[in-house]
C-alpha cells in the first residue's frame, strides 16, 4: 500500500483537527495543504517508525510551530480569527494542543508526547491547564439538540458541569428552532437525526438564518459532514463520545466565539 492510501483515511480527522485548533475553516486547510506538500516534497522524511496517522499529525505539527497565518495563503481573517488572538493573549497554544488530541483526537499521552516532543508528565499538566484557563473564559447559554433522552441528559449534565446554563433540550428540528428563537443561546450542540425524522442540519441552517452561534455537531458518521465541501462544521463530535471530547469541544468552540470574547 502506497504512503498516500495509508495517509488517506486520516485526513478528514486532521482537517476537523486543524480547524478546531484554528478556529477557521481556511486556515486549518492551509496547515493540513502545507504539511501534505511537504510529505509530497520529501516523502523519505517522513517518520517511518510509528502508525501512518501519527506521523500525519507530526508532519502537520513540524508545519503548524514553525508556521504563521500570514505566510500561508489564504484569505484575510475576520473577526475569529481577532477573538482567538485575544484568547490566546491569555492561554499559550500548547495547552489547547494538548487538550485538543487526547480528548478530541484520541490519542493517548504517550502519543501527545511524541508529537510535541515533551513527556508524559508534561502533557497531563498542560491538558490540565487547557482546561482550568479555557472554561475559566467562557460561559454560555447552550441549546441541546438530541432526540434520545439518556445521551441528552449526559450532554445536559456535561453543559451544568463546565458552569454553562442550558436553555432548552429540543428533540425536532421545529422545536430546536423555537427554542432558539425564543431564548437565544450562546452555543448549539445539535444532534443530526432527529426524533420527527427531521434534520439536525436543517435546524442549524434556519437558526443561523437568524443569527450567528457557535455550533457542534454530533453524528455517529463525521464522514459524512468532512466531504470537503463549504461550509463545513468546525466542531464535530463522533458517537459514542467521551465525556472529555464534549468538554474539549465545547471549551475550543466558545474560545472562537465573539459573544465570550475576553474585553
């Protein structure tokens, strides 16, 4: 099998990796163009000795440090891309690439490790710090879009748990937009198949029709929504999750969010 179809099923997740890391659909495609010509450039540098995937993400790493956004070419930022810098005037980027791939990405310490050239000690301090600093920066009002009643009431209680409020659980998509219409949240978590066999989806799009929102998606098939098509969701979450990639979502998506910008 050629490096390139080992590479290949990888690359959806490093996108969504990239934008969640970002906070930007173009430039987190622009890291993962820049670390894919790279491979193309010199394809014998590329590390041998561990899983393809963990060599994308080191590869995409290697990018990521030595790189800044006005070197790349994409278009001018607007105004996430002012927010984040705010937000990062405060919290170092290590810590959120920490926190990023072991509880979105799946990797494990000794991975992050690996990947960022620090040990293990050090990778459970920053993921630590990621989260205490983030959560500490945000509160929202969250609208909870999910038909099953269980998984709606751990989501529920993720929410309560990082301090934000939750202003209404919405099983169809009629009902998603009502509540949003009638209490505007500060983020959407927004399931795709609803109860009423209506659209997750299609709730967002009317709702952003209103007004703009942070959301996250969650789908037991991320392939579906990272076809690389625009737009694309920034946040997207697999089912079954782990209660660390909600919280991790939830804290990158409010990070970018103009409405928890620091003053």
């Amino acid at each position: 099998m050629s490096l390139g179809q080992q590479l290949h099923p990888h690359l959806p997740f490093l996108r969504r990796y990239a934008r969640a890391l970002t906070g930007s659909q173009a430039h987190g495609d622009a890291y993962v163009r820049a670390a894919l010509e790279a491979i193309v450039a010199a394809p014998e540098e590329f590390p041998s000795d561990v899983d393809p995937r963990l060599g994308l993400y080191k590869t995409f790493h290697a990018i990521w440090s030595s790189s800044h956004l006005e070197d790349l070419p994409i278009s001018s930022g607007g105004s996430r891309e002012a927010i984040a810098q705010a937000r990062l005037g405060r919290l170092t980027p290590l810590p959120r690439v920490a926190l990023l791939l072991t509880a979105l990405e799946g990797f494990t310490v000794d991975d992050v490790s690996y990947l960022v050239d620090m040990d293990n000690d050090e990778v459970e301090g920053l993921v630590e710090e990621a989260l205490t600093e983030i959560e500490a920066q945000t509160r929202a009002k969250v609208l909870i879009i999910e038909d099953e009643p269980i998984i709606a009431m751990d989501i529920e209680t993720i929410v309560r748990d990082l301090g934000h409020d939750v202003t209404a659980i919405a099983v169809t998509a009629e009902d998603a937009v009502r509540e949003a219409l009638a209490d505007r949240p500060g983020l959407v978590l927004a399931d795709i198949q609803l109860a009423d066999d209506s659209s997750g989806i299609d709730a967002v799009k009317d709702i952003l029709a209103e007004f703009s929102v942070p959301v996250i998606f969650i789908t037991a098939f991320p392939e579906r929504l990272l076809t690389g098509e625009r737009p694309e969701p920034t946040f997207l979450i697999t089912k079954p999750f782990q209660r660390s990639t909600v919280k991790a979502a939830i804290s990158q998506a409010l990070f970018f969010d103009e409405a928890t910008a620091p003053a």
